[in-house]
C-alpha cells in the first residue's frame, strides 16, 4: 500500500470512529533510569551521552520497541517514531550530528516492525507509523541576540536542509506519513513542509504530512506571534493529513484553542494533550482518569478525529483516553467556501 493510500485508510477509518495516536517516549524513557553509560551502551562518542533519547533507536532499540508496543498495548492506531530531536541541529549538542540519517532509519524500521505486529495480531485494526519531526532548537522567526533583533542563528535553507536529510532517513525506514509537532515558530513548520514536498517530489510520490502546532502561552499564541486560526492558514496549503494542536497545556487550559480550531480545519483534527501542567518540581500529576475525563468532553463536542497524550502522559493514559472515546461520534467535517484567506499574527478571511 502507497503511502497515499494510507492516507486515503486512515480518513475513512476517521469518519468511522475517533482514533488514537500514542504518548511520549522523553518521560517514558525516563522511567529506564539511564545513566550516560546506559545511552551509549558501549558506543565510541566523544561527549557525554546522558539525555540523547534518539541515539537510543542505535543504542538501545529495546528501549525504544518496549515503549513503542506498550503504547499498541494500549490501543494506539497511530505511533510515532522516537525522533523528535533526530536532526542535525539538535544532534549537534552531543556531537552525533553525523549520525542523524542512521538513527532516523533505525527508528522508522523498528517502529514500521512494532506496528506491523500489532496489525497482524489484529487485522481488522491497522496500525499506522509517523515519522516524527521536532522544531529544533533554533527559530527562524526570532533573533536570539536581543541587540540585533535581525540576526538569525541559522538560515531557512540551513534548517529545510536538515529537515530534508530527517526526512528521507523516515522514509527509507518505512513511515506512513511525516509529523511536523510541537510547532512553535511557523517558519520552522513553513522549511519543514517544503523539505516533505522536496522528498516527495524526489521520490515521484505526495508525502502526507501531519501538523501539529504548540502554544507559548495562555493567550493561544505560538512563538512566532500567530493564533491558532492564523497558523491554520499559514499552512493549509499543504493539505495536511491531520492539523491539530499539541504539548503546551492540558487538556484543560486547551479547551478554548481546540474549540477555536475545530471550525477553520476543513480536515482531520488531532490533538494530543499534556497531562495536565507540571508541578513545582516539573513533573505530571494528572492521572489518566482525569485526561480521559476531559478529553473525553471534547470528543463529546464533536471537536476530535484524532487523540492522544504528550509530555506526562504513559501507557495507562492512552489506554484511557481509548477507552474514554470508544464509541463517540468522530467529529464531522466539510469543504469550507472558497475564500481569501491571510494571515499575520490574526487570521483574515475575505469572501
């Protein structure tokens, strides 16, 4: 099956019944308790290692496959692949950058494996892989030097060059489809779409691509400035496969944005929330029975298609918010008007 034709399953799976996408690997991983010599697992690096989750796709892919199946476990249709700092940018604080197509490929292969099993364990009940991008730890949209507002740490064609080498790694392993979270700064988002088109267009194939946008603050606003309406228009253009917001919150401090969104998405909407909002010590507290609660009110608005957990959340919390969503009416959607539609840091439309 194509890669389109994956796309084309998982909307009729959609207009059936509300899906689930999976959690995090950072707070799972974890659990593992790793020291440094537990993420380098014998391997020849010169900097410290402690922290670098993606390497465990080379290092200790048992770690990563454990989480990956726990969240299938749990009732996960959709899991993503454990690389949401698999990029050259972000390699660079551990001096792997050169490591980056490799880890990529490992993780789409392990995960592609994981999700096959599943699915063959239960045919009637695909599973489907994404291939996860980061927003990298630099921004294109704001200066990092605060006495030189127009000095850029890196160029637009630096980061779709680094998201592009992300990409084809994903690929080559097997994703369904490309995940473009956690956005903050739209213009990352913005090369990140153009290195999918790229890679497609290399490949004579259209790459489906998921996005995912997270906000900054309570206000609703991502870091480059845009509400949730004006970022929608920012990237329709890409025809995402599923739009939706991520991270930032839980679900309750969400609820507005989600509800703001649901109206402008002429698509797919997912949305994967934090359990709830860090305590003193930046850890999660809200158990899985609350997120489900709450999520399970959006699902009763009509506002979901896709759902899953993001920082905090486990295993448990997606089997929860499977269940919590088991048998709601996914949310219904239409061709808007043809319009003019703009952006800045507002949404316009003209019809």
């Amino acid at each position: 099956m194509t890669r389109s034709e994956k796309a084309d399953q998982l909307r009729s799976l959609a207009r059936e019944r509300i899906l689930v996408k999976d959690g995090p690997y950072g707070s799972m991983i974890q659990t593992y308790r790793l020291d440094e010599a537990g993420f380098r697992a014998g391997g020849d690096f010169e900097r410290d290692q402690k922290g670098n989750n993606d390497l465990l796709n080379l290092t200790r892919p048992d770690v990563v496959s454990a989480i990956c199946n726990a969240y299938l476990e749990a009732g996960a249709d959709i899991v993503a692949t454990n690389t949401f700092n698999a990029n050259a940018i972000s390699q660079s604080d551990y001096g792997t950058e050169s490591l980056t197509r490799e880890i990529n490929l490992a993780a789409a292969r392990l995960t592609r494996a994981c999700a096959d099993a599943a699915t063959a364990r239960e045919p009637d009940k695909p599973r489907f892989v994404a291939g996860a991008l980061g927003p990298t730890n630099k921004t294109l949209s704001v200066s990092p030097n605060v006495n030189d507002p127009g000095y850029r740490a890196v160029t637009f064609d630096e980061v779709k060059g680094i998201y592009r080498e992300q990409i084809d790694g994903l690929l080559d392993g097997g994703v369904d489809f490309i995940l473009i979270e956690t956005v903050f700064d739209t213009l990352n988002a913005k090369a990140a779409i153009v290195a999918v088109d790229e890679a497609g267009e290399a490949r004579d194939e259209e790459i489906p691509v998921m996005v995912s946008m997270t906000l900054t603050d309570l206000a609703g606003r991502n870091l480059s400035g845009q509400t949730v309406e004006a970022f929608w228009h920012s990237v329709r253009h890409a025809r995402p496969l599923t739009m939706g917001l991520n991270c930032s919150f839980g679900a309750t401090e969400l609820h507005p944005y989600v509800s703001a969104l649901n109206p402008q998405v002429d698509g797919l909407v997912c949305v994967y929330p934090n359990a709830g909002l860090p305590n003193e010590l930046g850890a999660y507290d809200e158990p899985p029975e609350m997120t489900a609660k709450l999520v399970r009110g959006w699902a009763e608005n009509g506002w979901l298609n896709v759902v899953g957990g993001c920082c905090g959340t486990t295993p448990a919390h997606v089997k929860a918010v499977a269940e919590a969503v088991k048998g709601v009416k996914p949310r219904q959607w239409q061709v808007l008007p043809p319009a003019l539609r703009l952006s800045g840091m507002e949404a316009a439309s003209f019809f």
